[in-house]
C-alpha cells in the first residue's frame, strides 16, 4: 500500500485510483508549462461508449467494424456490418493520425486497457467500436502530437491513462479527466527526435502491411489456390464424397472449407510434412505460471501476444522445461492451435517468430512449425491466405475448446515449386519482415527517450 500527496482534490474523482503520483508530480513541476492534453486534442471519442445493435452483412455491403483488441492485431480484422447499424457512423469512422486508445477493462498487467496505438493506413478507413476511443489532434501529424503519442504510449503514460478510469468490475475512462493529463514539457530537439522516431514507426508498419499483402495476392495468383479460395468463400451446407484414408472419424477434417483440402491434394503432389524439419511441429507443454518482477524471471506471450502488433506480455518464473519446450527460434512459424473456429479469431492464424516470439517464454497454445531452409516465406504466405486458414482449421479436433491434430497438419497439400513465383514472394516477405522489425525498433526508441530522458527531469 502506499500513500502521496495530491497538490489539488476534485470533487468528480474521490478515489485513489484517480490520482496517479507521476502525474501529480508532472503538474507540480512544470504548473505553468506543462500542456494539458484538451490544448492539443479536438475531439475526444465522440463514439465513445455509444451502445449500439451490430447488423452484420457481407463484406460488399458493409462496412468493416473493430473491436479494441481488433486495434492492436499485427492485421486487423474486424466483423462486417451495416453502416446504419451506428446511430452516428461518421463518429466511429478512423483516420490516419488518430490515437487509439482500448477504453475498457482491468487494470491486469498484461490486459490492453489504457493502451495506445497511433492509427496508421493498417487501421484508416475502417470503423472503431464503442468499446475504444480515438483522440483527434489539432494537428495529426506535427511533433509535438506524435510526441504526445509516445508519451501516451510509455508506460507511465499508460499508467496515468487508467487514472482516469471510473466503474468497478470493467473500467471506462472519464473525458474530463482524460483531457487535464499533462503532457510534459521538452526541448524542441527531443520533441523532433521523438516525432521522427514515430514517423519511422508509421512508415515502417505500412510497408510491412502492403508488402505482407502482395505477397499473398501472388500466392492467391495460382490457378489451384484461386479454385480453393472460391470454394471457402461459399457459404452453403456441404456434403463431400471421401474414398482416402480416414485417419479420423471427424467429418469436419474431410469437408472443411468446401473441399478445399481434397481439391489442392489432388492437384499437388507435395505436402507441409516434406517442407517442414524432421520433429518440427509441435506445442509446449503445460505448465505453472508464476508472476514475478523484473528482472527476475522472464518475458512471456499468450497466443493473444504473439499476434498484436506491440505485444502486451507478462514476466513469470521461468518454469522448469527444457529451453526448447519454452522458447522458439527466430526463424519458426507461430501457429494459433487451441480456440473457436469463428470468423477473426486466433485459431489458424499464423505469424513469424521473428516479430516477438523469439524473444520471450511461448505460451503452449502456440504450435511451433520450423520450415526447411528456403521455404519459411512461401510457407507464411501460402499458410497465411484464405485458403491456408481454411486447411489449418480443417485439421481441428475437439468440441468446445477444438485443437489440431499435427499428424493432419503434416499432411495438408503444399504449393509445389514452380507453381507459385517462389522468389519473389521470398522477397517479398524479406522486407515486410525488415520493415516491421525496424518500425517497432523505432516506437521503442521513441517511448525510451520518454522514459528516460524526459520523465526523470519532471519526477525528479
């Protein structure tokens, strides 16, 4: 437990929660320069906790809706709704420089409630849930907004951004309290450091989500894949002739997406078993995860984290199993295992380990693939499009919490070479892989000079 002093008491906000030390030691020190953050935002959330029923429709007809956690994917991915299905669409509608901000939850270490993330081309044109709200600034892209962003998005900004909450069980966050949070005044070099480090970040991530793209649309070039897309995408009850092998007594192994999976096989003659390393597929094993605090212990990610674009882990003792049990290899693929099988959930997707996951303890939901040498990017790509979900999920088994069955991921048909343009798409996912690398080195970066150049001169 612990106590402070608070410089001025408001009547609106009687609990401790709403008084954060940093900044009641940020107003204290710069009262007269620190900016408050009404004086450079204009609009704070207008759709913002605006309850409303989701109509929801085909892609062609409607408009794509994301949830808060939607925000922060690596590739977002909302449901499809009826843009008359908000009371004020244009409210909800996001543009490029915006601030996200997860606007509901707890106050739980690893949970997204108070998080930032600057909208970039990734998020722009889609719509944002009540749930999040989005900050509009005077000025989107000037120094001193991205350099608000970043101080929003350091840990102490997050922590002063959850003061703000009010509720008991899920926590929302006050306007009027949200727009007194000070932003702390520095040098106009450190401004412009920040702001370009930022910059780097945006650029970065946008030519990761283009690049990430095309290289798909040249896998989803190929005649066979372009069939099996087609019968994905029909949404219509199915009945399949099956005269192979039965290595399950599950139909859904044989009939998921359409027949996709009987489709390619017949088309091609190689399989994911004859890319992938020998023993190179599987998940961890279960074990005991204990909380603890830097710098004991050691980072580690939930299948939530391995697919979010500033992953939001947590630090536990590391558990007693081998290395390779825990940890993951820079080069392997991160696979989605355990979950449901609707549309936007975790289950198939599929993610380079070399984005986060090597770095930290893999939670045993994730099923590691290691690919040969020369087939991890056409693997990723292939595995990543429409139809590689479809034949991931198509090796589930289970009821409520369904999980997949390695012996039917091995055998599932895989592009034979030659049939896709290998070199290119290699290419391809090369400098997606560089980009995103570097734009998160650089938000890094950006909220480092944060905490340690700016706030210790203000919490001093």
């Amino acid at each position: 437990m612990r106590a402070f002093l608070v410089a001025k008491l408001s009547s609106k906000a009687l609990r401790g929660l709403n008084y954060s030390p940093a900044v009641e030691r940020i107003r204290r020190s710069g009262s007269s320069t620190a900016h408050p953050l009404r004086a450079l935002v204009k609009a704070f959330g207008s759709g913002y906790g605006t309850a409303f029923a989701r109509l929801e429709c085909s892609l062609e007809y409607g408009v794509e809706l994301l949830s808060q956690s939607d925000v922060f994917a690596a590739e977002p991915q909302g449901r499809f709704i009826r843009r008359d299905s908000m009371p004020h669409p244009d409210r909800h509608f996001i543009e490029r420089g915006q601030v996200l901000i997860a606007g509901v939850g707890t106050l739980k270490e690893n949970e997204i409630y108070g998080r930032s993330l600057l909208a970039d081309s990734r998020l722009a044109g889609k719509y944002l849930s009540q749930d999040a709200m989005a900050l509009t600034f005077e000025e989107p892209n000037s120094d001193l907004s991205l350099y608000t962003y970043a101080w929003l998005a350091s840990p102490t900004g997050v922590a002063v951004l959850r003061s703000t909450s009010y509720g008991t069980k899920l926590l929302r966050i006050r306007r009027d309290l949200l727009s007194t949070i000070p932003v702390p005044e520095a040098p106009a070099a450190v401004v412009a450091r920040v702001a370009r480090l930022v910059r780097k970040c945006v650029k970065g991530r946008e030519t990761y989500y283009r690049a990430i793209r095309e290289s798909r649309l040249l896998v989803e070039g190929n005649a066979s894949v372009a069939e099996a897309s087609e019968a994905c995408s029909t949404r219509t009850r199915r009945s399949v002739v099956w005269d192979g092998p039965l290595p399950s007594i599950c139909a859904w192994n044989f009939a998921a997406g359409g027949g996709a999976v009987r489709l390619l096989r017949d088309r091609w003659r190689t399989v994911l078993a004859d890319v992938i390393e020998s023993q190179g597929v599987f998940n961890g094993p279960r074990f005991a995860r204990i909380n603890c605090m830097p710098p004991h212990g050691i980072d580690f990610l939930s299948q939530r984290d391995v697919f979010m674009i500033r992953p939001v882990g947590r630090r536990i003792v590391q558990p007693a199993i081998p290395d390779q049990m825990l940890f993951v290899p820079k080069g392997a693929l991160l696979v989605g295992s355990h979950g449901q099988m609707n549309e936007g959930s975790i289950f198939g997707k599929v993610e380079l380990a070399s984005f986060a996951g090597w770095r930290a303890g893999v939670t045993q939901d994730i099923l590691r693939v290691l690919v040969k040498e020369g087939f991890r990017e056409v693997a990723y790509a292939f595995l990543s499009t429409s139809v590689g979900q479809w034949l991931l999920k198509s090796t589930a088994v289970g009821t409520s919490i369904p999980s997949m069955r390695i012996d039917l991921l091995k055998s599932l048909p895989f592009p034979e070479l030659g049939s896709v343009p290998t070199d290119r798409i290699k290419s391809l996912v090369l400098s997606a892989e560089a980009a995103r690398i570097e734009a998160d080195e650089a938000e890094a970066g950006a909220i480092r000079i944060i905490e340690e150049e700016v706030l210790p001169q203000w919490l001093a």
